[in-house]
C-alpha cells in the first residue's frame, strides 16, 4: 500500500494535498506492515493473495445492497428471482459472490439468501459465533455487529437490542433472528415505506442503509445515515499531540 | 474448519460435488425436527441454545462435507444443511412474545425427527 | 489459549494513537485507517491458506477484545488480536515482530 508522508519542516509537501492526512507513522501502521512482511516470507500467504484480497476488501460496500433492495421494490420480476437464488440475482446487480477466489472468500462462501420482510415478519441478523456477514454486497460489517453483546443478547433479547437501536415493533409482529452460523449469508428486505410512491431507484437507495438491511432499522422517506448513539465515553485527544504538527 | 476429504477437490460453488445421499432420507420444508444433543467436541459450529429443541424445516440449503473432526468414519460423507426455524418460546424459558421466532442453520447429523 | 499479555503489543499499544484519536485531530474524516483494508485482506489470506481459520482467529479475538484489548478500539483492537493470536500459535515471533517494526518505521520515515 502506497501513501505520501509528509514530516519535518511545516509547509514542505502540504500545499498540493487535497485533503487532510494524519501525518505521523503510528505503531500500528507499522506493525500491520512488518507482521504482514513476516506472514509472506513464512510462506503463510503470498503476496499475490494478499494484493488481490485488499482490492476485494476495497471494492465492497453496502451501496450494492441498497441498489438490490431499490431494485426488488421497483421491479416484482426481479424481487422473484432476488428470492429464489441470491447469488444468481447479485451478478445483475453487479456484485460476484465467487470473487476474489472464484469460489468466494473463506468468510462469505457463495449461499446468499435474501430475507423478506412484510408487515407482520421482521427479520433481524446475527451471527453468534463469530459476526458473519453478507459483505460482497454490504461492505464491512459494522464494530457493533461484531461485540459479542451485540451476538449474544440479540438471540435472546431481540426486541431489546432493537430498542436500543431506536426501533420498537408491536408485539403481534413476528421477530425473526437468523443466526447466520453455517455458509448462507442474508440480507434483509424491508417492506418499502409509505411516502416513497413513484420514486426512482436512486431516491430509493438513499434511505437503504445498511442497519435498514442488517435489520436494526426501518427505512423511511428523510433518513439516509445510521446514526448510533455513543456506546461508551472515549478519552479525549491528550494536548500532547500538538508537537506532531 | 471446513476442510477437503482426501481426493476431493473445490467445485466451483466451493462445495463438494453432489454424490450420494447423506445419512438417511432428507428431511423436507414442514417437518418438525429436534437438535440432538451430541457432545459437545463434535460441534464446531453449533449454538448451545439449540440443543434438544424442537423445531421445523424453514429450508434445505446445499450440501456439504462433513468435517473430519465431527464425522464417525472419514469416508467424506456429505450431508444436507437445513434452516430451522424454532419459536422463541420454546428456546428461551419466559420469553413474552409469542409469535416471534429464531432460525439458523443445521447439518443433517445433528437433527432427529422429533414427536409431535 | 493464553492472555498473558505480550511485551512487544503492550508497548505498541496507545490509546492516544488509535485512529479513533489521530483522525479528529489531524481532521481527517475517513473513518478508517489506510491498513484496514490490508489488515481484512490479511486475515483473509491467513483464512483461505488455513494458517489461521476465521472460526479460530475471531474466538481468539473475542476473549481479548473482553480482556487485554479491551480498552483499545477498532480496528486497532482487531490488529492487535490477530497479532496476538499468530504470536501465541508460533506464527511470528515476538523477535522477528521487533526488529521487523525497526525496519519498517526506518524505512517509512526516510522521506
């Protein structure tokens, strides 16, 4: 991975950037890099893998998965087939599930199973081992789908976790968890919201958010960001780093 | 964790070729089923919370290799993979909603047909 | 599997240098650091080549992301897991790491 440093004398370099960098080497940059040096030259992967798998990683993003929900809302002939076989429907919206390998990853596999919600089943989706996800068409999964708060209290205490979320069901709708635990990954399809009638497949994708297609959120006219309150209070930045300017 | 038998290769779904049946007759969508309670070495990908419960056939997925450390005789049998549905009731002791309900994935070998 | 703590990972860790610190303060808005994606890509490989399962990897880093790490948010906590976990199964070495982070910084800083 390539990109500038610029450090020592103020000025030097930092008139032609775009945008701002973090412009020190931290320890973990470098122990990410000598660690990764060291697993090639044990002959743990090679750097072909490693090359062809971080262009994979940088590819993926949820924006896959809003253009599939966008387009099964508009188009019930592809709903049908988005249903029957979910890999078979990725491949017309762009997304190849036998990427980067030609077999999928060791994470993702190839079984991929859209979720239908309708107004009396909402599906939610977990994986209690160990925080599976449908990444070809999501990205990567999000910090708080990872916890093992997240993975253990979501099967027992769903209506809670979604709560916290900010979404409460009435009690008569069915709660479905998938606990993605073996080779099929999901993705959940909402019920389409009042007030989006005759709207195009953009305007559609932009309230698609991924918690909407994890679950833990309804998609609605004027909501284009999952936004999640702090979960827990962070240090804040030690005047100390004022020298590394 | 999912490892190739000997002799087998990749086929292009990342799954075995399909060959024989797996251990007995499949189940199919509807049937009411029970987790086994095998020890607990064999699993590998398993939920405790599942175990000994009821529940019904949501889908069949694919089939699969059965792990070398979970199957009896290392002959790479291969097995169908089921979603089962269980409600949250019957999982959970107390739980207050009763039409909500919890899927996941299972082998055949861990399932038995279960009682009604 | 163990959670002494590791010498070489305790003087790497530090709270202030986590992305999650740096970003706002250099007022960067990406959310994530350049290596995520090689990191990903790295447990991938590790993954798919068998040296370390994914199954494995993630419990490993489930335990010291509720002990060790516990402090130190993502992705550095994950980066320091996994360093963690293939240190702890003979991967790596804690020498090799040392001096290879010696070369590394060396290397990155000669402009």
């Amino acid at each position: 991975m390539s990109h500038t440093h610029s450090h020592g004398k103020p000025g030097a370099d930092t008139h032609h950037k775009a945008a701002p960098m973090v412009e020190e080497i931290t320890d973990y940059e470098v122990l990410e890099i000598a660690v990764r040096e060291l697993a090639i030259e044990h002959g743990l992967f090679t750097a072909e893998d490693h090359r062809r798998f971080t262009e994979w990683a940088e590819s993926i993003g949820p924006a896959a998965g809003s253009r599939l929900v966008a387009k099964a809302w508009t188009d019930p002939a592809f709903k049908a087939r988005a249903l029957k076989d979910g890999v078979k429907a990725c491949k017309e919206i762009g997304v190849d599930w036998a990427e980067p390998t030609g077999v999928g990853t060791p994470s993702d596999y190839m079984e991929f199973h859209v979720l239908e919600d309708t107004p009396t089943l909402h599906h939610v989706i977990v994986c209690t081992l160990c925080s599976c996800y449908p990444r070809p068409l999501l990205g990567m999964s999000p910090e708080w789908y990872r916890t093992t708060n997240y993975r253990r209290r979501l099967v027992r205490w769903p209506r809670q976790v979604l709560a916290e979320f900010g979404l409460i069901l009435p009690p008569e709708v069915e709660v479905r968890v998938e606990d993605s635990n073996q080779k099929c990954r999901f993705m959940v399809l909402p019920v389409r919201p009042k007030g989006t009638e005759n709207w195009t497949e953009e305007q559609l994708e932009a309230i698609v958010t991924r918690d909407c297609m994890i679950g833990v959120a309804l998609p609605k006219p004027g909501r284009t960001a999952d936004v999640h309150p702090i979960q827990k209070a962070r240090r804040p930045v030690e005047s100390s780093h004022q020298e590394a300017k | 964790m999912r490892r190739l038998g000997p002799g087998m290769k990749k086929s292009k779904t990342g799954h075995s070729p399909e060959k024989a049946a797996a251990t007995g007759a499949l189940f199919k969508v509807g049937d009411q089923v029970r987790v086994r309670d095998m020890p607990y070495m064999f699993y590998t990908r398993s939920q405790m919370y599942t175990r000994g419960v009821a529940g019904t056939i949501a889908a069949l997925t694919y089939k699969d290799l059965i792990p070398e450390e979970e199957a009896f005789n290392f002959d790479g049998r291969i097995e169908q993979y089921y979603i089962v549905r269980f409600r949250q009731k019957d999982l959970w002791p107390g739980y207050p909603f009763d039409n909500d309900t919890l899927q996941t994935e299972c082998p055949h070998r861990w399932l038995e047909p279960a009682k009604n | 599997m163990s959670v002494d703590r590791i010498a070489l990972l305790e003087t790497t860790r530090n709270q202030d240098k986590t992305w999650e610190a740096l970003a706002p303060h250099y007022g960067v808005t990406n959310p994530n650091p350049p290596w995520k994606t090689s990191l990903t890509a790295m447990c991938d490989c590790l993954a798919v080549n068998g040296a370390l399962p994914a199954l494995d990897r993630r419990k490993a880093e489930d335990e010291l992301a509720e002990t060790l790490y516990s402090d130190i948010p993502s992705p550095e906590r994950e980066l320091l897991a996994l360093v963690h976990t293939m240190v702890s199964r003979g991967l790596v070495t804690e020498a090799d790491l040392a001096s290879r982070m010696s070369m590394v910084r060396a290397r990155l800083e000669t402009v």
